[in-house]
C-alpha cells in the first residue's frame, strides 16, 4: 500500500497599510509657522511648535477641511463629534515629548476605496479595500545624524525642528490586500485621490506621502491572522510592491521550514533589495494616551459637511469609467489620462472643444507629453489651449491638413499657442486633395522620372513611394495621401 505524498500548505499574505499624508496648508497645525519643504533648519519654528510651556495650539481650519474632505473622497463616516489626545512617548525629534493624534474619535472612519486590478486571465477586474480610519495629527521633525566631530572627536545629531507641527493624516486600511501589486495600487489610487483633492501633493522623495505595510502569511482558508511584521522605508510605489513580494518569500520559507515569524519592524534596503530586521516589538507601546486638554473637541455642524461635500472634485475612478464606456477609450488610456487632474481636465476641454476623443488622448499621450517632459513643464503652463488642439485635430479629420503637417505645426503651436486654423490659412497648408491638381502634378513627376517610370513598368513596383515622396516633395508634403496613391497607381499602370 502506498501513502499519498503530504499535501504541501498554501499560504496567503495579509497585507494592510497605514499610509501618512502631508497635507497641503501653507501653515502648520496648531500654529501660523510656513511649511515650506527645504528651508534652512529651524528657520519655520515658534513657541508653539517647539513645545514652549505655557503655549496653546489652536486647530488650523485648513486642517479640518483637508482631512474630512480626505474622509468623504474614501467613502468613510464623517464623525459629527471628534477630538484631540496626547500620544506620549520621548524621542529628540519631538520637543513636547508628545504628540497630538487622535486616538478613540478619529476624524473619519469605516471608508473604502476601489482599485483597479489585472486578473490571472489578463482582464481588468476591481477590488474594494477598506478604509479602518483616518485622522489628523502633527508631525515630528527631523534628526540628521552627522559623522564625528572634528575637535572632540564624538559623533552628533542635528535636530531641525522645520517639520514639527506640519499637519499630517494618517490613513489605516482593512487587512485587505493580498500582494505586493495590489498594496502599489492601493497606494497609487489613494495618491490620485489625495492629489485631485489638493489635499496633499504625494511627493514621496520629499517625504509627504509615507506608507507602512503591516504584513503576514497564513494557510488558505485559515481565517486567523498569522504573526505580523511591519516594513518601512519605502518612499517609491516600485519599492512598496518589491518590499511585500520579498517579505512573501521570506516568511513562506521561514514557515515551511517550520520556522516562527518573529513580530519586528524591518527597513527595505533599496541597494540589497532585501528587508532587514531593524527593531524586534516586545508587545504593543502604551502610549498613555489621554485628551488633549489645551483644544476643544470638534463638533462639526452638518451644514459645513454638505459644503464641503459639494466641493469635492469628480475623482479619477469616475473619470476612468467615463472615459472607457461614454469616450470609447481604453482602459490603458483611460488610466494615463486621468492620472493627473490637470492632464484630465485638458483633455476633457479639448473634447468639449470638439477634437475625437481618442486623437486628442493621442496627441496629449504623446508629442505633448514629450515636449512637457523635454521643457520641464506642467499642462497648464502649455501655450496651445484645448481649443487649439481641437481645431488642429479638426483640420486632420476633415482632410483640410494632413497628420504630417499637423506634426510640422505642433511645435509653433506648443510654444507660442494660437489658432492652426489661422496657421495653416496663413501659411498655405491647406490639403491638395483635389483630383484634377493631383493629376497634373503626378503627370509631372512622371515626366520628370522616365527611366524610375520603366523601371515600375518592368515590375520594380516597390518604387511607387519614390514617387509618392517625389509628389510630397513638389507640394511640400500637402497633397491627400489617399487620392494622391489611388490617382499614382492608375497612371503608373498607364
Ligand atoms: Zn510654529
């Protein structure tokens, strides 16, 4: 009798992010000091955000408004009554040796958002994540570790104090995602969001946008979570989806092998492509959180929920499903489109200005893309407006120009704006497309090409496009491409 060979445990990667967001008020939280990235250290600090005694923050309104329009864009319950506490705990970056969060009455709570994905089979499919919680808290600032002092011969840290009290919100998803590509999505759709808010500018070099994975493996089908580890450091979408995928790996062997998963935070190296063990958790801090007593709670009155909610922009989601199912484009162009709000917005004007939706998606796509990239521009700063871009896509489609004019004309157009209609008038571009010019023209450049004409005659046929450049050449490239070959063909047959 033969035993069946074990059956070998499959497991699955539960994986949640705690995701901390720079909002985009131009001064701090609880006090009027800039926040502007890159000052000289300690030049954008004050009594309040250093932790004086005897100094009262007092709630940026700003602040508020970021963090609950945030809360309403992710689907959560806006709490109609929230408050400020006291995170305790001691490091030199923070000099009241505290830090206002919130704890038990977060801003916002019980959201989702939906990502878009790529099934097993290669098909676009979605996936809701929840959203556990958002709230407002203050930053702490910045130790810049020197090497040894040159006279004593100690090593030292610097301590700059330009970040504390710039106004953070901390987004804590559901244990919901399942890979490395899913988190990088996760990530990237909550960045769209935020961006189209003008909540936060997802600058993750600059440290804005700042995600954490919490992740650990289990046996499918097993409904209790396995021993978590949770992995910082990582400040590219790149790095995030990397980081998991390895940590999946790791901690599969590891169990295979029988191995425990020890709780411990890790750092992904970027140089290694690896996470290492950076601090093993001995059970969770006690924070001895209590309420912040030098702010009030936050009652916020409906009328101003309704406001805000009425200001909040179409999101890209929305935008993608408009463009896939009402502009016929697909879900790739979709995607890059609505990326940015003011790439999505360009497009959408140059439509209404009447260019064919997937020709303006074309050329936004591409030559203008390109230039905006060679000139280190942004969208808005383009010359050409949407209504010249639909103009110019206009005179493609109704043959008055041809898409290689069109290509001559882009960069006039890019850089100094205007009508191509008025270009092509002024210029003589207009299309040679009828007939009987045509046909003289091609009369011509036969005559002028007798022995390239027998050569075509005797079977040399490839030589057609010598003659179609020849007729390009003559018109300055403005004869109708289609009439021109059709009109060429009947005459080289004779
Ligand atoms: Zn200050």
């Amino acid at each position: 009798m033969t035993s069946a060979a074990p059956v070998k445990t499959q497991y699955e990667a539960v994986i949640g992010l705690e995701t901390h967001c720079q909002l985009k008020t131009t001064t701090k939280i609880f006090c009027s000091c800039a926040t502007d990235f890159g000052a000289p250290p300690n030049h954008q600090v004050c009594p309040i955000c250093m932790g004086m005694p005897g100094v009262l923050p007092v709630l940026n309104q700003k602040v508020l408004e970021y963090a609950v329009k945030a809360g309403l864009a992710l689907n959560c319950q806006i709490a109609s009554y929230s408050k400020f506490d006291r995170k305790q705990y001691f490091y030199p970056d923070l000099p009241k040796n505290y830090q206002i969060s919130q704890y038990d009455l977060p801003i916002a709570e019980h959201g989702w958002l939906e990502i878009e994905l790529v099934d097993a089979a290669g098909d676009p499919c979605h996936k809701k994540v929840g959203i556990t919680r958002l709230h407002m808290e203050e930053d702490a600032g910045k130790l810049v570790h020197g090497g040894s002092d040159r006279l004593s011969g100690s090593t030292y840290s610097l301590a700059d104090f330009n970040r504390t009290g710039v106004p953070l919100c901390e987004i804590v998803s559901e244990p919901d995602l399942r890979s490395g590509a899913e988190a990088a999505e996760y990530a990237q759709e909550l960045r769209r969001i935020l961006r189209y808010l003008g909540v936060c500018d997802g600058n993750m070099q600059e440290g804005s946008l700042r995600c954490d994975v919490n992740i650990s493996m289990r046996p499918v089908g097993q409904t209790k979570f396995g021993t978590k580890v949770e992995i910082k450091n990582m400040n590219s979408f790149n790095a995030i989806q990397r980081a998991i995928d390895y940590e999946i790996e790791r901690q599969t062997e590891a169990l295979e092998c029988g191995e425990l998963i020890i709780q411990e935070t890790r750092l992904w190296e970027e140089g290694t492509q690896q996470t290492i063990s950076m601090r093993v958790k001995e059970g969770s801090s006690d924070y001895r959180y209590f309420p912040e007593p030098d702010l009030c709670a936050i009652e916020l009155p409906a009328e101003q929920l309704v406001q805000w909610q009425s200001e909040l922009p179409e999101l890209p989601a929305h935008k993608r499903h408009y463009y896939e199912t009402e502009l016929g484009l697909s879900a790739y162009d979709a995607r890059l489109l609505t990326d940015d709000r003011v790439v999505a917005e360009y497009f959408e004007s140059t439509v209404v200005a009447g260019g064919n939706p997937k020709q303006a998606a074309n050329w936004i796509m591409g030559d203008i893309t390109g230039y905006l990239n060679n000139h280190k521009l942004s969208i808005t700063e383009l010359a050409l407006q949407p209504q010249g871009l639909a103009e110019l896509i206009v005179l493609i489609e109704n043959s008055t120009i041809s898409s290689k004019i069109a290509k001559d004309l882009l960069p006039e157009l890019l850089s100094r704006g205007g009508s191509a209609k008025e270009m092509v008038e002024r210029q003589g571009l207009t299309q040679i497309a009828d007939p009987g010019t045509l046909t003289t023209m091609i009369n011509e450049v036969l005559l002028a090409h007798p022995q390239e004409l027998e050569q075509y005659r005797n079977g040399k046929t490839k030589l057609q496009g010598f003659f179609v450049g020849q007729i390009m050449k003559k018109t300055g490239g403005r004869a109708e491409p289609k009439i021109t070959n059709q009109l060429l063909v009947q005459k080289l047959k004779g």
